[in-house]
C-alpha cells in the first residue's frame, strides 16, 4: 500500500489523496520553507543505521522499512487530516548499538541530529517533526528520546518518535499488539526474533521483495544463549531490582544482559529468529500496526500532548552519554 501516484508541480510539490501537500525540503527555498503554516506542517525523517541483516536482507533494510512506514502513515494522515501538509527531509542512515560488522555511529550524534534538525524547524516557528525509525539498539533509542524530552522542554517543540514506544510494545509482548498481528513469541520482534529473523524477513517481503536474497527460505531459527554469563548475571540482578520494587530497571537491566549474550559471542549469528517462517502477510500486519502507532503519535502532538517516550533502557539513561 503505497502512496498513490502524484505530479509533481514546478515549486516541488507533490499532490496527497484529500489534498495534501507533499514537499521535499532540500527543494524549497527558504522563503518557500517560512511561507508554510506551521501549524499545518509536519515535517519527517526517516533514521536508521546501515546494518548487517543476516544473509538474506540488505544493509539497508532498516532504512527501507523506517521509509514504508513514513509513506502508510502519511497516506492515513492526508485521509484523516487534508489540512496538513507534509514536508520530507532526506532519509538519514545513521544508528548506534548495531550489531557486529555493521556501520557504527555514537548515540551522541544520533542525539545531535535530532536536536540540530528539530531547533533548525523550531527557529521557524514550527512545531512537529515526525521520525519514523526501525532499529532497537538501546543507545539509540535513549538518545532519541533524550532528544524529545530535550526540545519539547526546552522549545516547546514536538518531536515525535513512534518507534522508542512501538519496539517496547514488540519486545514485551503487548497483548493488544499480538492479537492484531496473530503472533506470539518468536515472532513478532521480541528478544528471540530480534533481528532479521521471522520478523523483519516479513517486512521485507510485504514491502521490498525484490530484495530479499532467495536463501531467507532455507534459514533456520537461531536463538540467544541464554545460559551465557551476560544473561544469567544480569537476569539475576534484574530479579533483585524487582524483589525491591525496582521493576522498570529490572527489566531493563534484564533485557541488556540478553542481548549481550548474543552480541559478545565470539562469533555471533547476524540474524536471531526464523527467517523461513516469514510470510508477507505478517509483515503486512506489523506495518499496518507500526504507521497506526504513528499517526495516534501524531494526532496526539497536534492535540498538544507531551511527547515523551520511555523506550527500553531508559532507566538506564544515565550510562548514554548524549543530554
């Protein structure tokens, strides 16, 4: 389901169903930029790093699958808001806390290009900037969401990032998310499907089939160790955390010693889940759910709520060094 076809016009525009105006920025001129309505202008940018996708995915996959879920929700949001314009920065391939192999940038500059991109709008006086994103990496996520809090406190400036709640949704197995999806766990992008596996594979069928390298039906399901040091240490010290009523730092700590144990492996997969298990179908369903999350973000920036997001690891913010 993409984007229907639209003509572009001499200033850079593009025309959206309902009416919508649909801008790339890098085109318009400065003056073109002040003479939009900021309060009828949502600006987008899809972040994700390059990064090591099994055998099967491209280095690029992320960034696709951030850039799909940009183009389903902009399509639901021009149906449901015709008095919105859109305007879409270049798609940014940068992300920290990738795996092994993969192109590796501080969360720091994560953080920074938020908060650069974000004040650039802010001094213009608008007020929404929609980040559609599709990688987990606990840094990440935390410095992006330092990066919301930062700018909403600072400029009263909306920064909306779906991702840091929707991946919290996908690894705590939210009841709600898999009854829609039809999934359960292994399967929906939780900790033993967490990357490249039955999940993404499906994502990437639905939305770029052509790429997917034929040997995704022939991998079978590889799993975290669980009974490496990283995770029973770690899993023991989130317990206590818990026993004293320390939950949320309990899980969090819990969930970095998992992912630990995969990534200090001497040599460690480059896909955890089921690749051959994917299907279209599913990656349909988990893209439809993740451009919802996105426009129920939206509407709720536009109605003037907080922004925040309390993505995995954020009780262990302190230890991310980016403000």
């Amino acid at each position: 389901m993409e984007i229907a076809a639209r003509d572009r016009d001499r200033e850079g525009c593009y025309n959206l169903p309902m009416g919508g105006r649909r801008l790339e920025l890098v085109e318009m001129t400065g003056p073109e930029v002040d003479a939009l309505d900021p309060k009828k202008t949502l600006f987008v940018l899809a972040l994700s790093p390059i990064e090591v996708h099994g055998p099967h995915l491209p280095l690029g996959t992320d960034v696709w699958m951030a850039e799909e879920v940009r183009e389903r929700a902009l399509r639901k949001l021009a149906e449901k808001h015709p008095e919105l314009d859109f305007v879409l920065l270049p798609s940014c391939y940068m992300g920290s806390d990738t795996i092994p192999g993969s192109v590796e940038i501080d969360s720091r500059a994560v953080n920074l290009l938020v908060r650069g991109v974000a004040s650039f709008l802010a001094d213009r006086g608008f007020s929404y900037l929609l980040i559609t994103d599709n990688h987990g990496g606990p840094r990440h996520q935390i410095a992006t969401a330092k990066a919301v809090k930062r700018m909403y406190e600072k400029r009263g400036f909306h920064v909306v990032a779906p991702f840091l709640s929707f991946f919290r949704r996908m690894v705590e197995l939210d009841p709600e998310l898999l009854a829609r999806l039809g999934s359960g766990e292994g399967a929906c992008g939780d900790p033993q499907d967490s990357h490249a596996g039955l999940n993404e594979t499906s994502l990437m069928l639905r939305a770029c089939p052509d790429r997917v390298r034929p040997s995704w039906k022939d991998l079978p399901r590889v799993s975290i160790n669980t009974r490496r040091w990283p995770n029973l240490l770690l899993g023991a010290l989130g317990k206590c955390l818990r026993a004293i009523g320390l939950g949320e730092m309990g899980d969090d700590v819990a969930y970095v010693g998992l992912m630990l144990s995969w990534v200090t492996e001497k040599h460690p997969s480059n896909y955890i889940g089921e690749p051959r298990a994917a299907t279209p179908e599913a990656g349909e369903r988990m893209l439809d759910a993740f451009s919802d999350e996105a426009v129920e973000r939206v509407e709720a920036a536009l109605r003037g709520e907080r922004p925040y997001h309390t993505p995995l690891g954020w009780s262990l913010r302190a230890i991310e060094p980016s403000r």
